[in-house]
C-alpha cells in the first residue's frame, strides 16, 4: 500500500506541478478523478491483465476515494490528506469493530445535539453523563431516551469511568481550559465545544496537554462542514480572487443577547466573553479557515457590555444583576502576509447589519450577504466581483445545498479521527489563532491601544 501512496503523490505531484503554479483544490480534484478513471478503464479492459493489477487498482481506488471523501466532508488541504493517508497506512489502523466509549461532560443545550448525533453512530457507546448541578446529567439522558452512568464532574467521570475513549466537553466557556486538560493528561480524546476557551493563556495549556497525550483534540465549529462554508473556501484557495489583502467580517442581532436556560452565557464568571466569544469565533473562522488560518500579528480592539444592563434587552429583568460580558466588540488585526481584517460583532445593535463579510483580493472580490452569526448559514448568494476583458463584472454564486445535518458531521469526523488515526478536523493549531485574535481584542480594549500578538511556545 505504501507503494500504492507513493504512486499517488507521484501523479498527484505530475498533474500539479505540469500545468499551473498553484494547484486549486477544485483542479486536483478533476485530475485524480480522470487518472483514477483511467487506470480502472485500463486494468478493465486490457486483455493480459492479471488479477494483481485489478487489485493494485482497485486498492488505488479506494485510496482515491477515501481521500476525495475526506477532502469533501473536512475541507481541509490536499498536503494534509495525503499526510493523513501516509499515517494512516504506517500505522495500518483498521476498524477493530469495537464500539467507541463516549462522555458527556456539561448536559444544558448543545450536549443535546452532541448526544443526538452520537446515537446516530453505530460505532459509538455513550455511556457516562456529567454536570455540576445535582440530578441534571440523568435528567439529560433520561430525556432523551437512554441511560448511563452520571457524574457530578468532568473530574468524577474521568476518574471512574476506566475504558472511556473519548469526552465532548460541552461545558459553559469557564470550563473548557479545565475539562479539556484534565481529559487530555488522562489520555482520552476531546471534542471541545466553542469556542476554544477564554484567553490566550488557556489555550496554550490545553495545546500542551494534547501534544503530551497524542490524543484527539477537535474544537465544535460544525460550519466548517456546511457546503456553503466550504464554498467559500474554494473560491479562496481557487485563486479567481488573486492576492487577498483585505476582510471584513463579522454578524449581529438587534437583540439578541442569548440567555434561553438562564445566565451561563452572560456572567462573567461562567462565560468570561460574551458576543466576541460567542458568535465571533464563528465570523473569524470562516475567513481564516478560507485562507488558510494566516498567523495574527497586532490587534487594535474593542469591546464593551452596551445594553445587558437593559432589561428589554434579557428575558428576565433581573438578569441585568448578573451580565458581566460584552455585547459588542470591534477590530482591525493585522494577519501574516500582508492581510488585513476589520471585525465587528454584536449581541445587540440599532442596526440591520453591521455589513456583510467581504474578501477583497488583487484579481477580485467576493461578498458574502451577512447573517447574525455565521454558525452555518450565509444571507443569500455570494457575487464575485471581478473584470473580464476590461469590463466590470459580477459572477453570482448560488447557495449550495447541504446534504446532511452539519451537527452529525462533526460528531462524525471527530470518531473518524480516533477510529482511523486521522489528525484533528478541527485542529487546535488553527483554532489557537481564533483564540489569540479574541484575546487580542480583550486585551487592546482594556489597554486602549494596538497591541501585538504573542503566543508563548507550546
Ligand atoms: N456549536 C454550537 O453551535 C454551540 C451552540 C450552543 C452552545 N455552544 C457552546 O457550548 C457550550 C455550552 O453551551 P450551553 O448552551 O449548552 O450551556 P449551558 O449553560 O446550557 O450548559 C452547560 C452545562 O455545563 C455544566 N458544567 C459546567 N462545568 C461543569 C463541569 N466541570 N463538569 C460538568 N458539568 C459542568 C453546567 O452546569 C451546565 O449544565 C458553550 O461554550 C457554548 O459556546 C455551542
């Protein structure tokens, strides 16, 4: 098999290199699909073929699908699935048939969608529940039609649950940094919701425990898998917009300031961010995650809890007792190699929009038509504008249908991951810089001034 890799890359290599500079991934696509029809046609039809050059063949096939698959469901770039194969083959990790044994750490509101799809997996068990709140984790599983064993603890569950594979950590922000390290330093793989955490210095420290574990760390941005997500990312690295310089993303409500199962997202000591944390991870995901994750250098930001202290604006009037976290914040990030992000996010606003998200490259530029905040859907067609013969034009790109729930997809990779030895879906060495950016704009808006981003070593 490994001959059968070392093939691949060879034609993968012929095809990108012989006819254009930068190999889109749309491109690579088109040519592994006609190499792979003509070797099947060929091993098909030739008259002296022997059974070894059908399965050399067929073996290539399923190599070339597995692969096309990946890219598909994980948009993730072409050097990176032909690593994940290379590891996949030295390690030669085949299915073993055994069932994956999941906790659920945290059973309020996104632990619901987590335990949905994970009962959709044959390949997954979920058999041990957690919450701080006595009564809450069997509450949880009760309702939603299956039993297990509950805990009072991220810590209780780890400890006596002694064959557990993996944990979705579905804890409110606080919590994350501490779960996910507690998991990963006792050697179980970690779907961490979003975002990442809450500062920089978090982050650092759940990497570390990851990279001492070798174990999976994938963070919850389920629009990575929506289809127009993925477009968005195509067009980018299709290279129509030439050199990209300059963004500008970001979402909002008018009011919309989330308190549906009480205060865990507006008190300071349970969610430490409020809009930028929230929903601004997803805006800077998108883009980022659309031009590769390009490292963030300075950052001149703001932010600022405008009208939590409103009670028209919460569902209850005492709420405004305990709001502690930002409903607004804005910034200008410089990114590596020359990029520039403008960035604005609201909870609550007197505005339709704060505008939509916009990528502006040398060869053209696409708009993509705002939603609130961008965790899987986009306002309407995307239009590059671009100049074809001298001429202004504009190319409207239709929305694209999902197939499947994007909920289950990363639930999905996320098991694939373990099951097959992929690397993470979502990795923490992207999501770090999401993170830094957050952080960034926290710290710059304390200290009124720019500030430049480090990120310790790890
Ligand atoms: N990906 C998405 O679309 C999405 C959607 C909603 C929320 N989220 C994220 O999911 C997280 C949780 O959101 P939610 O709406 O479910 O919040 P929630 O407040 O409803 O639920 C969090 C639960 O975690 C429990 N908890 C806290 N610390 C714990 C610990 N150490 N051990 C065990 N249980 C603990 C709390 O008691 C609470 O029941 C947030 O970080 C949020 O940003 C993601």
């Amino acid at each position: 098999m490994l001959q059968l890799y070392e093939q691949f890359v060879n034609d993968f290599k012929v095809y990108s290199q012989k006819r254009i500079k930068n190999p889109s991934f749309v491109y690579i696509k088109q040519q592994m699909t006609t190499i792979f029809v003509h070797n099947l046609k060929f091993a098909k039809n030739t008259k002296n073929h022997s059974s070894d050059l059908l399965k050399d063949t067929q073996e290539y096939a399923n190599l070339y699908l597995y692969i096309i698959r990946k890219a598909d469901t994980e948009v993730i770039f072409m050097s990176n699935i032909l690593d994940a194969f290379k590891e996949k083959q030295v390690e030669s990790k085949e299915y073993t048939g055994k069932k994956i044994k999941v906790g659920i750490i945290g059973c309020g509101w996104i632990a619901e969608a987590h335990l949905q799809s994970y009962l959709k997996c044959d390949d997954v068990e979920v058999v041990a529940f957690a919450d701080i709140i006595p009564g809450k984790a069997e509450a949880f599983a009760k309702a939603n039609g299956v039993e297990g064993r509950y805990y009072l603890s991220d810590k209780e569950l780890i400890d006596n649950e002694k064959d557990l594979d993996a944990v979705s950590i579905c804890t409110y922000n606080r919590q994350h940094a501490p779960c996910a390290i507690y998991a990963l330093e006792h050697g179980v793989h970690v779907l961490l919701e979003k975002p990442m955490c809450v500062t920089i210095e978090e982050a650092v420290e759940i990497c570390k425990a990851e990279k001492k574990s070798g174990k999976i760390l994938s963070i919850g941005f389920q629009p990575r898998f929506d289809e127009n997500m993925k477009m968005v990312k195509k067009i980018c690295e299709s290279g129509v917009l030439g050199k990209i310089y300059y963004i500008q993303t970001g979402g909002g409500r008018r009011m919309g300031i989330p308190t549906p199962f009480g205060t865990s997202f507006i008190q300071e000591d349970t969610a430490g961010l409020g809009a930028l944390g929230d929903i601004g991870c997803y805006s800077l995901d998108m883009v980022l995650n659309a031009i590769g994750y390009p490292k963030p250098l300075t950052v001149t930001g703001f932010k600022a809890g405008l009208f939590g202290k409103k009670p028209e604006y919460l569902q209850k009037p005492e709420y405004t007792e305990v709001f502690g976290v930002d409903d607004f914040a804005a910034a200008y990030v410089r990114l590596e190699g020359g990029i520039t992000l403008d960035f604005r996010i609201a909870w609550a606003m007197h505005c339709d929009t704060p505008g939509d998200t916009i990528i502006m490259g040398t060869e053209g530029g696409l708009r993509i038509p705002s939603t609130e905040c961008w965790n899987g859907s986009i306002g309407g067609p995307m239009t590059i504008y671009h100049n074809i013969a001298g001429e202004c034009v504009e190319t409207v790109i239709p929305e694209c249908e999902n197939n499947g729930d994007n909920f289950d997809k990363k639930i999905r990779s996320f098991i694939d991951a373990i099951e097959f030895g992929l690397p993470s879906p979502v990795p923490s060495s992207q999501i770090i810089y999401n993170q830094a950016i957050i952080d960034g704009i926290s710290r710059s808006s304390d200290l009124g001034r720019e500030i430049e981003i480090e990120i310790p070593e790890f």
